[in-house]
C-alpha cells in the first residue's frame, strides 16, 4: 500500500516547482478529509491525492500519459494507479471514477483552487472560512476561473453530496497545514 513518505519520494523524483508541490498538499489533504467522511484509511487516501499530479510538470501537455507504467514499477498498486488516472475524466482520459477515492479525487483536484484561492482573500486565511463564503466565491465564475466548476459538481453528484459539504469536508482538512499551503493569517 502506497504511503505518504513513498509518495513524497516519488514526486520529488519529477516534481520541483513549489506551486505544484502546494497543490500535492491541497489535495493530500483534502484527500484525507474525503477518507474520514468515507470511513478509509486517512494516510492512504493523502498518499494517493499527493502523488496525483506525478508526470504533470515534465509532460503538461500529456498530463497523466506518463504515469502508470513509471508507478507500476515502483510498487504503486493498480487500484492507486487507476484512482491516480481517474481524475483525468472527461478532460485527459476515459477512465471514469468508481469507487469513492476515485470519486474524491475527481472532485477535490479542482475544488481544493477554489478553497485555496477563497482563503488567500481573507485576512485570516483558511482559519475562519465559511462555507457560505466559499460558496458566493464558487457561484462566480469570474473568481478561480481556471477551476472546473463543472467538473466539481460532476464530482460531487458522483459522491452523491452537494458541492457545500464537499467543501466543508475539504476545508477543515486543509486547515491543519494552512501555513504549508500558504493560506494561513496574513502578518
């Protein structure tokens, strides 16, 4: 089973820009949010959301064709290998999510962009958000425009939960490593 500390030691093999890095750590995070609400193990699913990314930043254009084989042969298991694939859908790959990692994953891939970029807003980070703040932030589509709002919802009705509780989950997991992420109170 894939750990965090494996995870880490394979991203730092292709991985060296910080605002990629901060991603692996959104999503880790949120990931394990998504694994206590689910009843999973915590440190799996974190494992799994920070190695998501694993060829991004050598094949951008390629995102996720160079991943499985280069993981295989590190041990990655082929359920972590396809929960890793399947946050592609739709817009990299056709491997739909089915299980609720795969799902999870899906969803807070986008989501943690928004709940990251609602937080850098406020004077106080990610420390005081509000899920109704969030939502105002996610209702405009001017703010984050990158993230997939679609996509999110798709995410969400595939968990069968509302895009407001999705996040609720994924903000108070990202708050233990609000300084990490750089969305804590600002000095």
């Amino acid at each position: 089973m894939l750990t965090l500390e494996k995870s880490k030691q394979l991203i730092a093999a292709t991985t060296t820009q910080p605002h990629l890095l901060t991603h692996a750590t959104a999503v880790m995070a949120a990931m394990g949010g998504m694994a206590e609400y689910f009843g999973q193990d915590v440190q799996h699913w974190q494992a799994v959301g920070y190695l998501h990314d694993y060829d991004y930043e050598q094949y951008p254009e390629e995102h996720l064709d160079h991943t499985a084989e280069p993981l295989r042969a590190e041990g990655v298991t082929e359920e972590e290998i396809r929960a890793i694939l399947s946050h592609g859908y739709t817009h990299r790959n056709d491997i739909e999510p089915l299980t609720d990692m795969e799902k999870s994953l899906y969803t807070v891939d986008e989501l943690t962009g928004i709940i990251g970029a609602a937080a850098r807003m406020r004077p106080l980070g990610i420390t005081d958000l509000e899920v109704s703040s969030f939502m105002k932030k996610f209702k405009d589509k001017k703010f984050a425009a990158k993230c997939d709002r679609e996509l999110i919802k798709d995410g969400c009705a595939r968990l069968g939960m509302e895009v407001k509780d999705v996040a609720a989950i994924c903000i108070e997991a990202m708050k233990p490593f609000a300084a990490e992420l750089g969305i804590g109170p600002k000095e």
